[in-house]
C-alpha cells in the first residue's frame, strides 16, 4: 500500500516537473494611445530642457516682435521666475485664447512656408510647453488700444477671460514655478547652480548681433542690470560693451561670400581675435540668417586653423554671421531649434576655414612659430670635467633591452613634452613645412660664430670665459630635457632620461640672456618703443621704489640730481649703447629703442625703470671688458622671465583682486555678488601676463636653452637645478611596498 502512495507521489512530481518546462506564451502589450496632456508633457519636456531654454524662445518671440528693447528679470536661476517683456507689436485680443495651444502660430501657415522661413519660431510649440510646465501670464498691448489685457494659462488654455489693465507697449510674459510638477528635473536644476550664467551669455550674444535692439539681464531684486547694451550702430561697440574693451582690442574684421549656384551662395562677416588673444576657453558667437546656432563642424574647423597657426593654448574668440537662401537652410532639425542643416555645407565651411586661416597668417606672422630640437653640435667641445652632478649619459646599444626601472615615458609626436597636449601626429602640410623652414633660418641666423661677430677682444674673452665654465652635465640635461610645466612661479619641470628635475625659470632666462647679449653683440634687431620714454623720469621712478620711506621728500633734490646726472652720462654713452647694444637714446634724453635678445619674446616693461637706474650706478664705463659684461649682465636682469608684478590669479592671488573691489563696494544697498567682488578688467590684465609669460617660457626659453646654453658650473650647487625623483629610487621604494 505504501509502495503504490509513493508510485502515485512520485508521478504527480513529475507532472509538475513537466509543466515548469513547458514555457508559458503570454500575449504582446496592448497598445494604448496617451492622454493628451501626458503627450503636451512629454513634448514641453523636450523643448523646455532648462529655464535658459524658455527665455531663448521667449527673446526670440519679441524678436520676430519687431522690439527694439527686451528685458529680462531672473529668479533663483529661473525656476521661480522668468519675466520678458519687450516693446514689440503685441497680441491681438483676439488671439489670446489660442495663443498657449500647441500648434497655433502667425509665422507660417503652410508647410511651403517652411522652405523660406524668415522668423526664428515657426512650430507654435514654446508658448505652450511652457504651460505644462509652469505657472505662464501673459500681460499685452496692441497699437492703438487704450488699455491692455493679462491672462493666466495651465496646460495650454487660460484660466480666466483676458482682463483689462494698465500696460505699456509690447508683451510682457511671466513664468513662474518652471517645472514644478517634474521633481526630478527641478531638483536637478536647483543643484546646478549655473543656469544665470548660461542667461548672461544667452543676452550677450543676442546682443552683438542684434545691434540695434537694446537688451537688459538682472537678477529678481537686484539694482543693477549683469548685461544691458542700448541699440548701436557699431558692432564693435556692442562687443565692447558686452565682453569688454580688450576683447575688441585684439578682433579682426573678416569677411568673404560666394555667389556660384554650382557650389555655394552664401555671405559671412565678423570678427575673429588675434594672436595676443588669450583665454581659458573658446568663445564661438554664430548666426546663420539671425538664428543662434551652433555648428560643431564649423567650430572644429576654426579650432583646427587656431591650433595650427597659434600657440595650441589660445582660446580665440569668434562672432560670425552667415547669411543664405531660406530655401538652403534647413531649419526643422533640432527641438529647440539649437542646430540648422546647410546646402552645400562642407563647401562653405572650407572656404569661411580657408580664409580664417589666411587672414590669421597674415597678420600674426610675428606669433607664428613652430618648434624645433636641435641636437648638440659634434664642433662643441667642452674640456670641463663634470662636477657634482653625475654623468647622466646614456651607455650601451639601442638593441639592448632597457630594465624596467630605467624606463622613461617619452611622447613622441610632442617635445616640447606639455602635460595637457597629447595629441595625434599629422603630416606636415605645405604651409607648415614654409613656416618650419622659417624658424629654422631664423634660428641659423641666432646661432652665429662669435668670432665673426665680435672683433673685440673683451667680447670674445668674455664668450670663452662662458665657454670654458660650462658644467657638462648640466649640459646634457639642458639640451636633451623634456619640459613638463611650471611648478610654481619661478620653477619649472624638466624630465630628463629617468630623472625629474625643479629648474629655476628666473635664474636660467637670466643666464641665458646675459649670453646671448654676448654673443649677438652688435648685430641686434631692435624694438622700437611706441612712446620714447625720458630717461629723467625712468630713473626718478626707480628710486622712489627703492627708497622705503616714501612720506620723506627731503631726498628728492637727491634724487632729481641723481636722475640729471645718469641721464647726461647715458646721453654722453648714447653712441656706443645704440651701436653695440641697439639701446637708442635721443639728444633729448628719450629711450626710444631696446634690443631684441630672443626671437618673439618682449620683456616686461615695467621693468625699464630698474634697467635704465642700473645702466647709471652699475657700469664700469672706463674698463671695456667690465663695462660690456655690466651692460650684457644688466640686459640679462631686464629681459630675465620674472613673475608679473601683479600676483598670480590661479593661486592664492585671486584674493588681492577680490578685495580691491570690496572696499569700494561697501556703500551698495545690496550685496555684491560673487562676479561684482572682482576688479575683472584688473584680474583680465594679470591673467593675460600670466599666460603670456607662461607661453613664453614653453615656446620660446626652453627651445632657446635647448639650441644655445651653456650653463655654468654654479648653477650645480647654487639651487637651480634641483633633482627631486628619480625612477630607480621610486622603483625600489615601490618594490619593497
């Protein structure tokens, strides 16, 4: 009986067992249309992605308005508040209740209009993506009413019946709690933080193509408007007034067309910066017939030119306004309208490519500069012994395999070895290989035999004075070192073979000027001075800064005495320091011309003072062999890279800018933002001496190093070469870890 219940259990199990293998077909999802407003929802969320975007499609509205004037007040970013108001033609009252509906609008009416559509809206879609995502009133008036009306809106219909009030010409529209029934967004947005400053830069742009439309940005509250420009008929003065006067003191008027209907038709003018432009990041202004766009191959094409023609750090600043045919601009391509399709468009953007490049060529050729390693010359024998440092030279055959704690990380396709520039190698073109044939004379011509150039004998025992204490090690390092960046602001990072190495920028550009005054004694070329400065002055100035007192005035007739007399000196030396040195001084006592020591680089004038004050009290000018190493010494100190006297605004700087303007912003009623407690024209200046002194220690110290230093043995013990890693000890120090 057992035997039989436990043959029955045994094949009910694998009944069951048999119907969890058979798979169980369930039916497809039925297909369900949505409720209308969750597709109006869906869709708001496309054309609405952030407060920036209602505002962009508010302006563009009173734009195609007719306004000469467009306000726009923000509150927390735009999330509580967006309010546009402009002076435009207004709504009809009419037109009111289907101004919010989806698909209503007075820009086209068929979709042939599409084809040569003038206006920036057309879809009719903004107005009410608006409402299902926020709080919409709007408040107009038409020419010739005598009052106007105002309206609340949700989900695309109003509220109530438009009401009468008092109203000034245009539209005014209101959003208020933008995306308040999508949470998620809203706390996303609420965490960003940045929308304002995406609203500022949406005005500003609006603003220096829309030239004679006046445009005003503020916070909710705040006295004082972040952008208001009123209507102009200069482009560079709506530049100037929105991003300021040095950004239009380095723009370039550009401009080209094509009228061929087999390639292109097409018309662009603007402006493009120069090479003593510099930025953190690249500014790219574009319209194409009115419409803000962007364009990322075109944007590409004019960074590739930058990045070719300038120094790969610059960040360019870019305003172009491309005009076509309607029909060859595709305007239905993107929700928000961001983006337009071209007829033709690879054409044009070779030839707006081809001309930027040209003009940039043409007149940054001064900038343009390739780099080049030279190797040492086999005719450089040094007979020195190498001191304390360690001959770093490398042994054994290329065959040979290196270990693994002697091996170095190089970058090929990038001497000159930057941290932030690891990039693909590309054949040279025919342009570059002119270019690169250019620095190369140039440098031959640097690289003169001092015996051709120098017949005095105190000039060549000077040179072989540099020559015989040169530290061959130090050498090596020098000519064959990989530039890594600047570690502060006098050390930079060199890497040579398996070494790191803290070099000290001030001491080497110091050294390496003072020889190159020697060895390019009297075959100068010369920069000239824009305004030639009075010597008098130059030396009053220089001892008022080295006198510590300076409430004391009982040393100014000193002082005035001293200026009289190293200026009659200079005056009675003017010959020689014009004919040796290429210093001109005029028979009035005016410094009009200074040498050029290095290829591209300017030294710091508010250095002149010092230089001209040491020329006066420092040189021996009856012993010719002291006095020519005085003025070669003198000449290195002035043209050696030192720090900006402003302080560097990357570290703990920035805080002497921030101050400045706080005292004087103590009497405001409100207080001052983050953007108001900086003096930027201030911080734009030292930024801009930063970056250009840093530019010219990559480009233009370390190559010159490379091709002609010769470092002196004292520059082994007295800290200018620092050795701070080295890989095998990193090595062993990881290996016992």
């Amino acid at each position: 009986m057992e035997m039989e219940q436990q043959q029955l259990q045994q094949e009910k199990e694998g009944e069951e067992e048999d119907q969890k293998d058979i798979p169980v077909v369930k039916e497809p999802p039925k297909i369900r249309r949505l409720d209308e407003s969750v597709v109006n929802r869906i869709a708001a969320g496309e054309v609405i992605q952030r407060p920036v975007s209602a505002i962009k499609e508010l302006v563009e509205n009173s734009l195609d308005a007719g306004s000469t004037s467009i306000n726009v007040v923000v509150k927390d970013g735009g999330l509580k508040l967006i309010q546009v108001s402009d002076d435009g033609h207004g709504i009809r009252h009419e037109d009111l209740p289907i101004l919010c509906e989806r698909h209503t609008t007075s820009k086209l009416s068929s979709f042939e209009d599409l084809q040569s559509i003038k206006s920036m809206g057309f879809r009719g879609e903004a107005l009410a993506s608006m409402t299902y995502v926020g709080h919409v009133t709007v408040t107009t008036i038409t020419k010739g009413q005598l009052h106007g009306y105002r309206v609340s809106y949700k989900d695309g219909v109003m509220e109530h019946e438009p009401k009468p009030c008092a109203a000034v010409k245009g539209t005014q529209i209101m959003i208020e709690n933008l995306f308040y029934n999508m949470t998620a967004r809203r706390k996303t947005l609420q965490n960003s933080g940045d929308d304002y400053s995406k609203t500022v830069d949406l005005l500003s742009r609006f603003a220096i193509h829309h030239i004679n439309v006046g445009f005003s940005c503020r916070k909710h509250g705040a006295s004082r408007a972040d952008v208001h420009t009123v209507a102009t008929s200069s482009r560079l003065d709506a530049i100037r007034s929105v991003y300021g006067a040095s950004v239009v003191r380095n723009l370039m008027k550009i401009e080209t067309s094509d009228s061929d209907p087999n390639s292109s038709i097409f018309e662009m003018d603007g402006f493009i910066s120069n090479s003593s432009y510099l930025a953190k990041k690249i500014t790219m202004v574009l319209f194409i017939n009115n419409r803000l766009v962007e364009c990322s191959a075109l944007k590409r094409a004019v960074e590739v030119v930058y990045a070719s023609t300038l120094p790969k750090a610059s960040k360019p600043f870019i305003y172009m306004s491309i005009s076509l045919p309607p029909e060859h601009v595709d305007v239905n391509v993107h929700p928000t309208k961001r983006e337009v399709s071209l007829l033709n468009q690879e054409t044009i953007i070779e030839k707006i490519q081809s001309v930027v490049e040209t003009k940039l060529r043409n007149s940054n050729d001064a900038r343009t500069f390739q780099e080049q390693t030279a190797q040492p010359s086999p005719s450089d024998n040094l007979d020195t012994t190498k001191d304390s440092l360690p001959d770093p030279s490398a042994s054994g055959p290329k065959s040979q395999k290196v270990p693994v704690h002697k091996m170095v990380r190089t970058d090929s396709s990038d001497p000159a070895g930057r941290l932030h520039a690891y990039l693909k190698a590309k054949p040279p073109s025919h342009c570059e290989m002119l270019t690169r044939l250019a620095s190369v004379r140039s440098s031959v011509r640097q690289r003169r035999n001092p015996k051709e150039t120098a017949d005095l004998t105190s000039i060549q025992e000077l040179i072989s004075d540099i020559d015989s204490n040169c530290h061959s090690g130090l050498l090596d390092i020098v000519r064959q070192c990989t530039y890594i960046g600047m570690a502060d602001d006098v050390f930079a990072l060199l890497q040579y073979n398996t070494n790191l190495y803290l070099a000290n920028v001030v001491n080497l550009s110091k050294e390496l000027m003072y020889q190159q005054v020697l060895r390019r004694f009297s075959h100068f070329n010369a920069i000239q001075l824009s305004d030639p400065a009075p010597l008098p002055e130059l030396i009053m100035l220089a001892l008022k800064e080295e006198d510590l007192d300076t409430e004391c005035n009982e040393n100014d007739d000193l002082k005035e005495r001293i200026a009289q007399m190293n200026t009659a000196l200079l005056k009675q030396k003017s010959e020689m320091l014009d004919e040796y040195f290429c210093i001109h001084i005029d028979q009035q006592g005016n410094l009009s011309r200074l040498p050029v020591i290095l290829d591209q680089y300017t030294p710091d004038m508010d250095r002149v003072p010092e230089f001209v004050l040491c020329l006066g009290n420092d040189v021996d000018w009856e012993d010719e062999k002291n006095c020519f190493q005085a003025i070669s010494a003198a000449l290195g100190n002035f043209y050696a890279m030192h720090p900006p006297l402003l302080p560097n605004p990357s570290a703990d700087g920035l805080q002497f800018y921030r101050r400045r303007v706080a005292e004087t912003s103590l009497d405001e009623e409100d207080g001052a933002c983050v953007e108001d407690e900086i003096d930027h024209e201030l911080l734009s200046e030292a930024e801009t001496a930063w970056a250009q002194r840093d530019w010219s220690i990559q480009h233009v110290l370390v190559p010159s190093l490379r091709l002609f230093f010769k470092p002196p043995t004292s520059m082994a013990t007295n800290g200018t070469f620092v050795q701070v890693a080295s890989l095998e000890k990193l090595y062993k120090t990881f290996e016992r870890c």
